[in-house]
C-alpha cells in the first residue's frame, strides 16, 4: 500500500468549506457608480484609440486607481464563467484659470465664469481588457455634481460589470478619458486556473479534469489518475526552466485511469505534471509538486555536470536553475584542498545551460572550477585533465596590480601566498593581475647532469657485456618470454582494495586476500594495513591519495562487495548526507563513495575498476547494477578471471595463472571456513599471520 506523500487534488468535486465568488445571472454588462455620481454605458463595444494628452481647459475628471474582482456570470445554475469586475476611482484634476485683469483690479468674475463653476463636471471614461483569447473596450460617461467638485480631490468610482476571460489567463486593463488629459492607467492580473478553490466548484470545464494523487512508495513515485474509463486526456511532464524554453520531457494520450511510476532518482525541483482533457479549447492544469522536496534537489546536484568548451568557454549543464557560484581554484599535484585564486570567476548567479568565458589566455590541468550553492561545495572539476594529461608538479605564480599600477608577485602555497621577485608565462592577464605556471623540472640543479651522464655511460658498457655473452643471455631470455615479461606488468602493477569493516571476522578475510595477492606479487594498498596514515590523514584524504597514486601508475581499484557494502551503497543512492556519518573512521570505503559512484555514474569506471564478492557470503544479484559497468567476479571460484584482469596486458600462461589461482584459493579457504562457522564454534589451529595485523 503506498504511503501518502503528499496530495494534489486538480479536480475533487464540490468542496463546501471554500467561500464561492459572487455570482451575476445573465449577460448583459452593466455600470454603477459612487453615491452622488451619475453613470450610464454606451451600448456596444468601441474601437480602442486613445489620443495624444492635452491641457485641461479647467477641472476635468481623470482615472486615479483600478481595483478588480472575481465574480462568476451564470447563464444557468451550473453553467458559469469566469469574470472580471473592475472600479475606476476618479478624481478632480485642474483648477478655473481667474482672468488677470480681474486678480489685478479686484473685479468679480463674468457671468459666464460663475455659471461654468456652478455646473456639474462630466467625463467619458474608456476601459480596455486584453487578454490572449478576448479583446474589449467600452465607454462610461460619468457625472459629478457641482458640490462634489473639488480641485485635487476624490469623487468616488464607477464599477463595470463585467470582463469575461478564460481560466489561467493573464489579463491587461487600461483606462483613460476622452480626451486624454494624462497618462493612461494599466493593470495586470493573472487569472486562477482549476487549482484556484475559489473557481473549480463552480466552473463546469474544470469538473472534467482528472483526479490526480502522488504519493511514494519506497524508491518509486506514482501518479494515479482516477478518471472513468471512457474519459480520454493528455499527461505531460516537462522541466520548467526558468532562463530557458519549457523543456518537455515525457508526454501520453491517454485513456483513465492510469497509474504512472516514475523512480525517485527522475525528481527534480522543476519537474512539473500538465493534465487536461482531450477535448477542444480544454482546459489545462499545471502543477510542479517537487520544488521543495529534499531528494529532488539532491538529484539535481547529482545530473549537474561541468563541461569545458574550447577554446576558453564552459558550462554548466542542468535540468533546472540551481543557485549557484562558481570559482577556479589551483589543484597541487601532492593532493590537499583546491586552493581559490584571483581573478575568479563571476560570483553571480551560474546560468544553467548557457556558455560562460573564462578569464584565461589558456588552459592548464591543474586549473579546476567549484561550484557551490552558498552552503557548500556542490561540483569540483579540472576540466583541462582529459585534454592536457594528468596534472603536472608545477609552480603557480600570482600577479596582482596595485591602484598606481605597483605589481607584486608570490608562489601560491598551501599556508598562503609566498612573495617573490620574479617572473614568468601567463595564463590570465586583466586589470586586477594576472597567474602564472612555472614547471619545476626548468629549475633542477646542474649536478645532476653529471649522474644523468654517469647512468647512460654504465648502461653503455652492460650493453657492450650482454652482447660479448649472447649464448649465456640466449637462455635468460627465453625465460623472459615465459615468465618475466609476460608477468612484467602484474608484478609491477598495483591494487587498490576498497572493503566495508562490517565485522572483525571479515577484516581477517580481506588480510588474507590481500596477502596472497602481494606474494604473486602485486603491490596491493588496503586500510588495513594503513591505519596510521588513515587516522592521521582522515579516510577521504588516504582514498583520494591512493586512489590518484594507483591510477596514475595505470594500476586498479578493486571494490570489495559485502552486506555492509551494499548497504552502503544504497544508502548513498537514496541519501548522501546519512550514509557518510554512521561509520567507522578508518573505514575508507564510506568515504570513497564520493568519488568512486561518481566514476560510475559519469562512465569512466571500466578499465579502472573491477569488483568482486565472496560467493559463499553474499548473492551475486545482490551486487547493485549501477557496478556492473566492470567485471563482477566471485571468489574463490572466478579467481582465474579475478587475477587475469588484476594482471592486465600481460597475462602469462594458463597453466601458470591457474597455479597462481590455487595459491590464493588455499590462502583464502580457512579464513572464508572460519567466516561461515556459527559462533561458538571452537577454532583449531588458526595461524596469526600478516593478514590480521596492522603493517604501519
């Protein structure tokens, strides 16, 4: 039974709790004014054409303020539209312009004069309503008694009843006299649509629209549409960007009722559902139910992704707007934190989906760009890696330039700026300064020329030897062939293993594994052995550490499933804040899941990455499918395959691999026994070996 999440109701029926709209029976318009004021209406609309604004020969009547209503008019009972009453509030503007002989002399004013003051001010009034299905305008003539005539001063309103206009439409209103002693008033309003209470109780065209309940139900969300089985509508999910076009993401005809299920991982803030029924000129509702919701904005961190476009352009890819700020920052090649630089970049608002310039002459791939949303750091990448290598061992220089065009430069450290009194090449240049790159290897003292020289001439003369003793090297060399050149790279080559400490009895079995594997020999790191470092550094630093150490050496990380892995892995998924703060802290494997899921995820796993399990110890559906972008292997009983691709290009014999299998399968089999004996059950003969210590 799935779990309410919350409801959304865009048709429910009569709801008696919510106050109805006024309603006026027939459709004939008509005008009322203030007490004191006499109005009347001009039959028939007229041609909206307001004139250019002249002086006022004296008081003259002028619009001051619009106000609008919502009423409804009926043609019957439950046959009603959606309408728009609007008062105009009018005032006296001007004043009677005195003769000035008559100021000068003190003589009383003409006849004329007098009679014009005692006599009531009239006013034609023009409305105007556009909307994007109705075009309106109509004439009020408006009279104000002499007595209410007061330069300056409010004389009351005049109401029309009233403006139809169709739901969800945004309206303009426009008012102004004839002639045109002013600037003419305007109003906008937004109109309700079948969501608005206020409206679909009373509103036939919205009683057709379907019943929509979204509730969850674990990792899935579903859209139930109760409407009956002959009704026929149309369902619409699409992302409302807000600085780009609607962009539409899945749409159906369909026929109810129907339930649709969407996973959670698909819930972004700007996921909006439009429903209407498939009939002519109907009505249709939008709602974006998600804009709130926690795991929507999680996702929407997850799909952003940043993409350098060359030569100095690059964006930031979403399904919506995110708030967001970016800067660049300096990734040194013995690891620690991205260090900030200057000039940044804008610390406005990031535009999703829109090319942004850099403020670079050129690239480096130690140059990376953050983004965060004011509370933390959301995205980290060196854009330039994939395109100029791996990052380099160099020196980054800072420029700056002071008011009185005073320069100073100092090397960028992690504790702070060093300065110096040097110079080098650019890669940004602006008013505020400019950063610089100095490749360590132009600065190595001289003496080592001498012990470069000193190799060559010692490699020199074992050539001259090997070749003076070809029958004795004939045989070193077909072992060669054999073993050590097909071996070459599995001896040299390294492992990373990742594991989840779910128990101590675990913790013996991977010792034992990666123990066996170094007598092969591999060069395996794994926290076990690591535990100094991994206290010292913190589980994230050593993962990140190791991890570029093995990667770069062109080794592999190897993922080690267990039900605690799994667990976390899934925990991960669904939350990321949860899942990284209830483990150990030498338990390396909750920390690298920042970086490892997003390989994954982003399709650079295969190649780096291989996984495995315990086949006595867990199911190998069990594994989540997300991983088996790589070779998934059971063990003891794929241990060829395992260390074939452990091994990588040079893959010796079969019969030596299977050898090599055997050795680790013993190693591993008491171990991986005492794993599966019940508890309570007496050991014998148990070795301590490496495999249970801690190798710092």
């Amino acid at each position: 039974m799935p779990v309410p999440w919350f409801l959304l109701s865009l048709a429910l029926g009569r709801s008696p709790v919510v106050l109805s709209l006024e309603r006026l029976l027939g459709s004939q318009d008509t005008a009322r004014c203030s007490p004191g004021l006499s109005c009347h209406l001009w039959d028939g609309d007229l041609l909206c054409l307001p004139g250019s604004i002249v002086s006022a020969p004296g008081p003259v009547l002028v619009p001051t303020h619009l106000q609008t209503e919502l009423v409804l008019r009926c043609h019957q009972e439950t046959d009603c539209d959606l309408c728009v009453r609007v008062a105009v509030h009018l005032a006296v503007h001007g004043h009677w312009e005195e003769a000035k002989d008559e100021e000068q002399f003190g003589r009383a004013p003409d006849s004329e004069l007098e009679e014009a003051r005692n006599d009531s001010l009239q006013a034609q009034v023009v409305l105007s309503f556009n909307s994007y299905t109705t075009a309106r305008c109509v004439l009020l003539e408006v009279e104000v008694p002499a007595a209410l005539v007061q330069p300056g001063q409010s004389v009351g309103s005049v109401v029309f009843d009233c403006f139809e206009a169709a739901l969800g439409a945004e309206v303009q209103i426009w008012s102004y006299t004839q002639p045109t002693y002013q600037k003419e008033l305007n109003f906008t309003q937004q109109l309700p649509d079948c969501k608005g209470h206020e409206v679909r109780d009373s509103i036939q065209s919205c009683w057709a629209l379907p019943w929509l309940n979204v509730s969850a139900d674990g990792d899935d969300v579903h859209l139930v549409l109760d409407v009956s089985k002959e009704q026929h509508f149309g369902l619409s999910l699409y992302w409302n960007q807000v600085e780009n076009p609607t962009k539409p993401w899945w749409h159906r005809n369909l026929t109810g009722p129907q339930t649709i299920t969407l996973n959670h991982t698909d819930l972004v803030p700007c996921l909006c559902i439009q429903v209407w029924p498939l009939e002519p000129d109907s009505v249709r509702t939008s709602i974006c139910p998600f804009r709130k919701d926690p795991r929507a904005h999680r996702n929407l961190w997850r799909a952003a992704r940043l993409q350098l476009l060359p030569p100095r352009g690059w964006r930031l890819d979403a399904p919506c707007s995110l708030p967001a700020k970016a800067t660049l920052c300096w990734q040194a090649l013995g690891g620690g934190p991205c260090q900030p630089l200057v000039p940044p970049l804008s610390q406005e608002n990031v535009t999703v989906n829109k090319a942004l310039k850099f403020p670079l002459l050129k690239g480096h791939p130690n140059l990376c760009v953050q983004v965060s949303n004011w509370e933390k750091l959301q995205l980290q990448e060196c854009l330039w890696s994939d395109s100029l290598g791996p990052l380099k061992d160099d020196m980054l220089l800072v420029e700056t330039r002071g008011p009185h065009d005073n320069r100073s430069l100092c090397a960028l450290e992690p504790s702070g700026c060093t300065p110096l009194l040097s110079r080098a090449s650019t890669l940004s240049d602006d008013d505020l300064g400019a950063l610089w790159a100095c490749p360590m290897n132009k600065y190595t003292h001289q003496r080592w020329a001498l012990v470069w020289l000193a190799c060559l001439l010692f490699a020199a003369v074992l050539f001259l030897l090997l070749l003076l003793k070809k029958d004795h090297v004939k045989g070193w060399l077909r072992f060669l062939k054999e073993d050590v050149h097909a071996g070459a790279a599995a001896r040299g080559r390294a492992a990373l293993l990742l594991y989840s400490a779910d128990d101590e009895g675990f913790e013996r079995l991977v010792g034992a594994l990666a123990s066996a594997l170094c007598q092969l020999p591999l060069r395996v790191a794994v926290d076990l052995w690591s535990r100094r470092e991994l206290s010292a550094q913190g589980p994230l630093a050593w993962f990140h550490a190791q991890r570029r150490q093995t990667l770069q050496e062109g080794g592999v990380v190897v993922l080690l499933f267990s039900p605690g892995a799994v667990a976390l892995c899934h925990d991960w998924l669904q939350d990321r804040a949860s899942a990284a703060g209830a483990h150990s802290p030498h338990d390396a494997f909750a920390a690298s899941l920042n970086c490892v899921l997003p390989d994954f995820l982003q399709g650079r796993a295969p190649g780096r990455y291989v996984a495995a399990y315990f086949d006595s110890l867990l199911r190998p559906d069990a594994v989540p499918a997300l991983f088996r972008a790589v070779p998934v292997l059971a063990l003891p009983s794929q241990l060829p395959d395992f260390l074939r691709a452990l091994q990588g290009p040079g893959i010796p014999r079969p019969g030596r691999l299977a050898d090599r299998a055997e050795q680790v399968s013993r190693a591993l089999q008491p171990v991986l026994d005492s794993c599966l004996r019940p508890p309570g059950t007496p050991e014998t003969g148990r070795k301590k070996g490496p495999e249970a210590g801690d190798r710092t």
